[in-house]
C-alpha cells in the first residue's frame, strides 16, 4: 500500500514546518490551516483511524492528547481556548488515512460544527 501523506513527512521524504517532535509523535503545522493556529498531532506508529485503535494504543492515544494541550501552551492558546478534532471516516470529514489530531485556536470556534 502506498504511503501516506504523513507517513512521508514522518519519514522526512516530504518538508513540514514542525511545531513539536518527540519519542511518539511529531507535531506540524497544517498546510491549509483553519484557525490562526491550525497544527495537527500525528502518532509515530501508524494507526489508520481512531476507530481502528487497539487497546494496545491507549498509552498512544493518551500521549496524543497530552502533546496537544502541551503545545496549546506553548502556542499561547491555552487561557482563550482551543479544540482538539479527530476526523473519522467519510462522514466525520477525514482526508488523510492516518490517525491525527487537529489543534485549533486563536479565534472563537463555532458550535455545531459544519
Ligand atoms: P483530515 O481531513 O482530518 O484527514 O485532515 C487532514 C489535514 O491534513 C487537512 O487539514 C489538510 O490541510 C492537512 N494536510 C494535508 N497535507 C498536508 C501537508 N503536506 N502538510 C500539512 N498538512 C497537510
């Protein structure tokens, strides 16, 4: 099968600006952002969708959300606020087949989302 968009950044074979890399997941800024602060949060080890995690990838899964309010701080989100998105699937708007965490701020997010 062939790689994914993020399967290549993570593999560097393509550029990103990164916000953030560590043992388990890299950080970057997305390429046609949403917000004035749009990155998103990609695991290491590749996890198609949330809905295709294991219970083995709880840890992962938890890392994720962990790095994501870490880099609201870093980014300076954290008092005015921010969302975190998972896109699943066709109908939850998912693109790009590999698992990934959307961070979003630095403007007021409408609810329901469109
Ligand atoms: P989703 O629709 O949840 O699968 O989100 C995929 C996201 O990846 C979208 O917000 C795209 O703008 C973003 N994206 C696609 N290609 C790149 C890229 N090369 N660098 C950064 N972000 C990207």
């Amino acid at each position: 099968m062939s790689k994914t968009i993020f399967q290549k950044i993570i593999d560097r074979e393509i550029p990103a600006k990164l916000a953030h890399e560590d043992e388990h997941c890299i950080a970057i800024h997305d390429i046609n952002p949403q917000a004035p602060v749009h990155v998103l949060v990609i695991p290491r080890r590749p996890i198609a969708r949330v809905g295709e995690a294991k219970a083995s990838d709880a840890a992962l899964l938890g890392h994720l959300l962990l790095a994501a309010a870490d880099l609201a701080r870093k980014l300076g989100i954290a008092e005015s606020g921010y969302r975190l998105v998972i896109n699943n699937g066709r109908d939850g708007g998912e693109s790009v087949p590999y698992l990934h965490v959307h961070l979003l701020g630095k403007r007021p997010l409408a609810w329901p989302p469109g």
